[in-house]
C-alpha cells in the first residue's frame, strides 16, 4: 500500500508564499518597483532644491540690474522764437512734458503738470483752455486756473536765449504763483523770454 500512496507536491500556500529558500517573483518584482519610486522621489526632490536655488540666483543677479526710469534732459534747446506761431504749441508735449506759448509781445513755457496731483491736462483747442482729465481742472491759455480742484496756475519752466538766439529750456527751474502764499514768479527774469 505505501506503493499506491505517491507523494504529491503540496499546494502552494495562499498569497504566493513559496517554500524557504525561494523568493517569490512577485515579491522581487516590488522591491525593483520601490526601488524605482525611491529613485524618483529622490530626483524629483533635488530638481525641486536646484530650481529654488536657481531662481534665487537669478533674482540674486537681477538686482544688479536696477530697473530705471529714463527721463529726458532738463536742459534742451527747442528752436528759434521766430519756429511758434501765436498761441499755444504742443508738440514737445510727450518727449519734453512742456508747452509753448507765444503772446504778442513774450514767450514762455508751462511745464505740463496739473497743481492738484500731478495729472497732465490735455491742450482743447477748440475751448482754449488746458483741461486735466482726472478730476476736471481747467486752466487757461496762460496756465491759469479757473475751474476745479487745483489749487493754483501750473507752473512755468526758466527759458532764456543762448548765444546763437536759441531758445533754452530748464524743467529743473520752475517758477510758480500761489496766491495764497503770497508768492508771484510768473513776472521775474526767466519766467519768459521778450520776443
């Protein structure tokens, strides 16, 4: 009878155990694939730490390179007397923030600035007068206020004639009327230039 009993392998175990001495495939499989997400954690956090450090750099070095405003010259010739009509002439109103004003008898220059905040008024030919477009000042042909919140007449740019009968202009020198403070410069030598 020990003939008729043949010794038949045993089932494996469930789950895939496999007997001592083997690893199962299955087990060796997901170590590689552990291995493999450890491996791109692993990059995909040093990617994370260069590029920090690489932004950092480059704004590191941005900062030597100042963002900067370039304003045009205080300083500039703008013609001869005899180059303005009579009236108000707009054309150095966008490189040069002035106005040209040629009465009868003198020419002088109203820096394009509003006394309320700073706006600069737009030139209304066909009402004559300078009219912000923020809060509605108006100042007239001469710079004057007359409507609205600004305080006082917009400011006049030094101008005077060079050797050649040039017409300089100087924004950095500005002559102003407030009357409230009693101050009147719109009459002193370089507020406007006799022509």
């Amino acid at each position: 009878m020990s003939e008729q009993t043949e010794q038949k392998p045993a089932p494996p175990a469930p789950g895939g155990a496999a007997t001592a001495g083997q690893k199962p495939a299955t087990k060796q499989g997901e170590a590689e694939d552990t291995a493999q997400v450890l491996l791109m954690r692993r990059r995909l956090v040093w990617a994370s730490v260069w590029g920090y450090l690489g932004v950092n750099f480059l704004m590191f070095l941005r900062f030597f390179f100042p963002r900067a405003l370039f304003e045009p010259k205080a300083v500039f010739s703008i013609g001869y007397p005899s180059d303005f009509n009579l009236g108000v002439d707009t054309r150095y109103q966008q490189s040069h923030r002035i106005w040209v004003v040629r009465d009868p008898g003198r020419l002088f220059v109203i820096f394009a600035k509003c006394t309320h905040l700073g706006c600069t008024p737009d030139w209304k030919e066909s009402e004559r007068k300078f009219k912000c477009p923020c809060h509605g000042s108006g100042f007239d042909s001469e710079g004057i206020n007359f409507e609205g919140p600004a305080p006082r007449p917009m400011d006049r740019a030094h101008v005077e004639l060079d050797a050649t009968g040039q017409i300089i202009v100087d924004t950095s020198r500005l002559y102003i009327r407030d009357p409230i403070m009693g101050r009147d410069e719109f009459d002193n030598p370089g507020a406007y230039v006799v022509v």
